[in-house]
C-alpha cells in the first residue's frame, strides 16, 4: 500500500480489496478497536455486508510517557502486559493497578456511550475479524485477542493498514491469521503514516454503529 495512507476510511477500502478473495464470509463478525478501529472496519463491514461491532479495549500509557503502552485492559476483565517495558523501567504493580482502575472506568463510560442497552454480539464459534486503524506496540490488540479467546470463536483474523514488522510477528502466534497492508521501518507511530489522522469523535461512532446495525438487523 502507498504511503501515507489518505484516511482511515481508504484504508479500509483497501483492506477489502485484499480480503475480497480470501476471507470466508460465513458466520464472520468484524468488531472495530474504538474509536480509530471503526472507520477502517466500517468500510469492510459495507463491502462484505456483514455485522459490525465493537471490541472495547484501553491501553495503559506508562506514567510520564503515557503514549507508551506499558499493557492495555480490555472486556471481561482481561489484562495484558508488555513484559519488556515494566521490567525495563520497573514499573511497579500498584502503578499498574492505579493506571488499571484509571482506564477501566474509560471502557465503561464507552461501552455505555456506544452501545447503551445493546446487547454485545455472540462471540461463540464464530469467524472474527478485528480492526484497526493501525498498531503500534500490539498490546491493545493483544488485549483483544485475549478476550475474545475466552469466548471461544472459531477463528480471529486481525486486519491493519500499517504497522511495524516486529509487532505483526509477535501477533502472528496468537491470532489464527494477521493481515496488514504496509510494515514500514522504522515505524515511531500510526499517525505518521496518515495524511489524515484527526481524531475520530464518540458521535461518528454512534453514527457509523447505527448505520450498520440499522442495515443488519433489516
């Protein structure tokens, strides 16, 4: 893929090109990582006329360099660390916890702004594909794909536009496949491989959801 990618809404065009002739649309759910995540997964979710939805997960910005992913917290309780980066800036557990109870209050004020009294979608023996706008240090993703193993879906497939090799790598053991469209080097951060990075806001994700559970459930 060219870079950098226009926006996130051509990257996930893009993404569905690729898709089109290998993903088995059977029984497939695509749940976007909020809030960049549903632009991206919006356009795949139209291409193949499937379900949207969410998977709520925070990353735990390390104290002082809170871009930093020391870990990331998703649903259901899930907590995942990055080894190298506690250790290596000893990092100590009740840091962890206090940044922990911090974000897990955010993935509840989320989990009502978007979704409100809609059920969350059936995970069970289903083909999943979760969605970014990009990844960075994986561990939100790795958080996500945690989750969802503890529902037992028959299948996950991460899909990215961009994101650097070493992190595709270490994914690749833990999801069932990985596909992503640009691995450059070195990688610093997503938004340096966007000509248009603005922030996705709550309401264009209520907006883009409701378009999309509007069409489903018709």
């Amino acid at each position: 893929m060219k870079l950098p990618i226009r926006n996130r809404q051509l990257a996930g065009q893009a993404l569905a090109q690729e898709l089109a002739s290998r993903i088995d649309r059977e029984d497939l759910l695509i749940l976007a990582l909020p809030r960049g995540g549903v632009p991206v997964a919006y356009e795949l979710a139209v291409k193949f006329d499937v379900p949207l939805d969410l998977m709520l997960v925070r990353k735990l910005g390390t104290p002082g360099y809170v871009e930093l992913a020391m870990g990331a917290i998703a649903s259901g309780g899930v907590r995942v660390l990055n080894e190298d980066i506690v250790s290596s800036l000893g990092i100590t557990s009740e840091v962890i916890d206090k940044v922990s109870r911090e974000e897990e209050k955010e993935l509840a004020r989320r989990e009502q702004v978007y979704r409100g009294k809609r059920p969350r979608p059936k995970i069970e023996n289903q083909q999943v594909l979760l969605v970014d706008d990009g990844i960075a240090t994986g561990a939100t993703m790795r958080a996500a794909i945690a989750a969802l193993r503890q529902q037992k879906p028959r299948r996950i497939i991460i899909a990215v536009p961009v994101a650097p090799p070493d992190t595709i790598r270490l994914l690749r053991n833990e999801a069932d496949e990985v596909v992503c469209l640009a691995t450059p080097e070195p990688f610093m951060a997503i938004g340096n491989w966007y000509a248009d990075f603005n922030q996705v806001t709550d309401e264009e994700v209520r907006q883009l959801l409701t378009d999309r559970w509007e069409s489903t459930s018709q």
